[in-house]
C-alpha cells in the first residue's frame, strides 16, 4: 500500500500563513520513515494529514488510491492508516485498559468473538497482559502509550502514524515503546514518526526533513548526519559517533565511515592494534 501526497499548500482555519507549501511525498508499504525538523516545522501538520485528520487546503491526499478528501472513505483509510498522539491522555477514551483497546473493534461492529480472541492476541502482543483489569489511570507513561498503541494496533492497520510517541517518556518508557515499533516493523508494518529522538531517526529506513514549511531532505540517517549544515537546518541533534569521527579526523586518525558507536569502537580497536 502507498501513501502519496500531493499537497500544494495547508493553512489552519482563520489564518493567512501556509504551514506546508509544495510538499511531495510517497511512501511505501514496510518503510520506516522519520519526520524531523524545529518547531513549527510542519511535521505534525504532514503527519495529520496521512489518515484524513487534516485535509490540505490545495491538493490530494491518496491512501491506497483513496482520496483522504472522500468522506464515505473515511472510516478505511482511517482503519488502514492508525494514528498516535504524543499524549497518550489525549487518545484514551475508557477507564479501564481492556475496554480502551477493544473500543475501536466495538465500533467497527466486530463479532465479540473475535474481539475477546483480538484483545489477548495485541495484549500480549505489547507485554500488557497483567494491566488488563487496571484503571488507565494507574498506569505510567510507558504503559499508557503501550495501552494506546495496542487499542491502534488492535484493528490490524498497515501504516502507523506516531506523533512524538516517546517524548513524554523516562528512558525505561521510551525504550519499552521503541520495542513495539520495531517488532510492528519488523513484521512489515509501515512506520511514520515524527521525532526528535536521535535514537529513533537513526531506526529509520528513511528521513523527511521539514523546514519552513516544505521537505527539504528527504534521504538516509547516514546522509543527513553526515551533513553539518542539514543537521543544523533541521534542528537534530547530530549523534556522538558522527562527531567523535569528524574530530578523530582533524587529528589525523582516518577510520572507516562508521553509523554505529559499535562499529567505531572495532573500528578505532582495529586501528589501535595495526599501530
């Protein structure tokens, strides 16, 4: 499945400034793709408008064909494209965990079969099994966005939109959110996040760059922190082992290109032991 925007231009209602002008992308099915870029960027905004939450204000959103514009659509692209907000408040509408994930299947009519079968498949799915009984409010931040991405995950999308999934979250939360992503992915789900997690960009198959309203990289992790001048364009932070090889070369100690601090530390190990 593609997603494919053709988006001229986006304003927000009563006001004059377009948030997007000439943006052109197309994604494709299994890709992981990190949106990236400062404040007021754009990328939320983009990000809204890949399952209808938004409609630009001059050009098409497709959806597998769908224009995101179609109303009678709304409900597939909507079940095809799953969304989740930075605030994991912000998307639970139920007290109780279990009846959160299996909302949306209550609403698509689901057989209760079928949804008591899909509610255990996701729970331990996402290692949410004991809090099934629990309260939402009970919950930690890691936990909630868990609970969040299951109730989206639930209704068995193909893409999956995260809005800044993981920046409310301490480091055990975050890493436990990473984990999910990267098993959606790894089973061929599409993943669009936007982020400023160094560690999530460098997860990416692929970067959007935003500024100023307009993609103005789009390209590999590598290619982009390989690049000083993108990186500082786009407000990302650069990763330590980009840094360490950019100064390790000044001085004069020429390693292999190297994406990973894993892959430097054998590198400069290699290095040490031919000196």
């Amino acid at each position: 499945m593609y997603l494919t925007v053709h988006c001229d231009a986006f304003q927000y209602p009563d006001t004059t400034k377009h948030v997007l002008t000439d943006v052109y992308v197309k994604i494709a099915q299994g890709e992981r793709v990190a949106i990236v870029g400062g404040n007021g960027s754009g990328k939320s905004t983009f990000a809204r408008l890949l399952n209808g939450l938004l409609i630009p204000t001059s050009g098409v959103v497709m959806v597998d064909g769908l224009d995101t514009k179609c109303k009678e659509g709304c409900a597939f692209i909507r079940s095809k494209v799953g969304f989740v907000f930075q605030n994991p408040d912000h998307q639970l509408v139920t007290s109780i965990v279990e009846d959160d994930i299996v909302f949306g299947l209550e609403n698509a009519e689901w057989p209760a079969e079928q949804i008591a079968e899909r509610l255990q498949q996701v729970a331990r799915q996402f290692g949410i099994e004991p809090l099934l009984k629990r309260s939402v409010h009970q919950l930690s931040g890691g936990q909630k966005q868990r609970v969040a991405l299951a109730g989206v995950v639930a209704l068995s999308p193909e893409v999956v939109v995260l809005d800044e999934v993981t920046s409310m979250l301490d480091p055990e939360g975050k890493a436990q959110v990473n984990a999910c992503i990267d098993q959606l992915h790894a089973k061929g789900m599409t993943i669009i996040s936007v982020t400023h997690d160094v560690q999530e960009m460098q997860r990416a198959d692929r970067i959007l760059g935003f500024n100023d309203g307009q993609v103005v990289y789009d390209g590999t992790p590598d290619a982009l922190f390989s690049n000083r001048q993108l990186v500082q364009t786009l407000q990302v932070t650069r990763p330590f082992v980009y840094e360490l090889q950019e100064q390790l070369k000044q001085r004069g100690v020429h390693l292999p290109h190297c994406d990973r601090e894993e892959a430097l530390i054998e590198a400069l190990w290699t290095y040490y032991l031919k000196m």
